[in-house]
C-alpha cells in the first residue's frame, strides 16, 4: 500500500534584508528583517521545486508583528523622544473600568505620508497596521457575518477576542462590519491573500481568535471545526499545528 500522496504549494520564506525601523506596535527604532516569500510545489509539505516569488513582508524582531514593505519609508511625525504619555499604538488598548470621558478609541500614530496622499488617508493607515491584526479584525467580522445577522452578544465576542489577541480595540465596529459585507468575499480566499504577510506567530493568533469566537457560545460543534481546520489549510499551515491550538482553547463553562 503506498497510501495517500500529499502535494501542494507553499510559501518558503528567506531573509532579503535587514536593519533598524520605526515599528508602531513597539513604538521606536527597532530590528527588523525584510522576508521574501517564494511558492514552492510540496511533496509530504516538504518544498520541492521553487515556483516563483508571493511577495516581501517586514517583520519586527522585537515583537514579531508583520507589516507590508512599505513601512519601512515611514517616519512619526512627531520625534518619539518628544512623545507625550501614554505612548500611542496602532490602535490603543481601551482602558477597563474607564469613564466615556478618557476611554481611548482606535488612536493611530500620524506619519509623514505626503508622498502619497492620494490615497485615502484611512486606507494608508489600514495598511500600515500590522498583518496579523488586519486579518484577525477581517476574519472575525466574517465569522460575524457568516449567518446574516450582527447582534449584541456578537460585537460584545468580538471586542473580547479581538483585544486579547491584539491588544487592540476598534472604534466603529459598524462601519468596519459594512465595509466587510460590501466586498463579499469568502474567509478562506482571503486567508490564502494575506498567507504570504504572516509569520508563525501571526498564523496562530488567526486560528487562535478564530477558535475563541467559535468557543464564545459555550461549545464548538464540529461544523465550526471543520471551518477553522479550512482557516489553516487557506494559512498553509500544518494540520498537527492548528491542533495544537484547537485543543488548548478553552471552552467558557
Ligand atoms: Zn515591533
């Protein structure tokens, strides 16, 4: 018996470059290696046969978020020295317990983008979010999406998952929710767009939010473990790795 042959494609990442950058999420000058990923045909997940260049990512060596190459041109516009308390992120943690008053929502670090703004400047900065934290805000408004209706306890899951993951809170949900279902697109064929800007890390704090709100309602069915297997798949990742994960959420009692 020779069994079953597994071949496939996937993404074969090496380091093109490498120096200092303002990383966001870190605030300040960090390391970081710029990662060329190339497809490669797989036998057994083993890449064998190169075919032919996905894309570049930078990643930060200090916290290991990913972002598109073009980061790397990006200044604050404000000298970080000179940085008022408390240091702004991507998108700021809100503060538990806090009056509407000093609730902070969504604070974005302004650059110097004047070489291009023609585009919309919120665009820009969607894009110089970290990858990871893009797909995860994308993906669980999805799975948000996923039987037509948005309710409260629904929003609530997100805001929960997503700050756990990310640290992050999103200001308008609603409008993110309406951007989303205007573009009609399906969570895996966007899982396998935005494969090539993950790292690891990334990777498995995608399955991890995605297996979080799949665990919000007190249990997993199978149909929804069938979907998150499907999430990795379009992650090109391991089975045995979105296992791992699958077993160490845990389901709310
Ligand atoms: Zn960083």
């Amino acid at each position: 018996m020779l069994g079953f042959i597994i071949f496939g494609t996937r993404g074969v990442r090496s380091t093109v470059e490498q120096g200092q950058f303002y990383c966001p999420q870190c605030d300040g000058q960090k390391p970081y290696k710029l990662k060329k990923v190339t497809q490669f045909f797989t036998l057994y997940f083993i890449p064998l046969i190169p075919l032919g260049s996905k894309g570049k990512y930078v990643e930060c060596q200090n916290c290991k978020n990913t972002y598109i190459e073009r980061i790397l041109e990006m200044k604050p516009t404000i000298d970080v020295s000179e940085r008022p308390q408390p240091k702004p992120q991507v998108e700021s943690r809100p503060r538990i317990d806090s009056n509407p008053q000093t609730e902070t929502v969504e604070q974005i670090p302004s650059y110097d983008t004047s070489a291009d703004d023609e585009k919309p400047r919120q665009r820009q900065e969607e894009e110089l979010m970290p990858a990871k934290q893009r797909a995860i805000k994308k993906l669980l408004i999805m799975m948000i999406l996923a039987d037509g209706v948005v309710d409260d306890q629904e929003i609530s899951v997100f805001h929960k998952v997503y700050k756990d993951i990310t640290g992050a809170y999103v200001g308008n949900i609603y409008h993110e929710i309406d951007v989303v279902k205007g573009k009609r697109e399906k969570p895996e064929e966007y899982l396998k767009s935005v494969a090539t800007f993950l790292n690891e890390e990334g990777k498995r704090d995608v399955i991890k939010a995605c297996m979080m709100i799949a665990a919000a309602d007190g249990d997993i069915d199978p149909s929804e473990l069938k979907m998150v297997k499907k999430f990795g798949e379009a992650l090109e990742m391991r089975p045995a790795e979105v296992k791992a994960i699958i077993d160490q959420v845990i389901i709310p009692a």
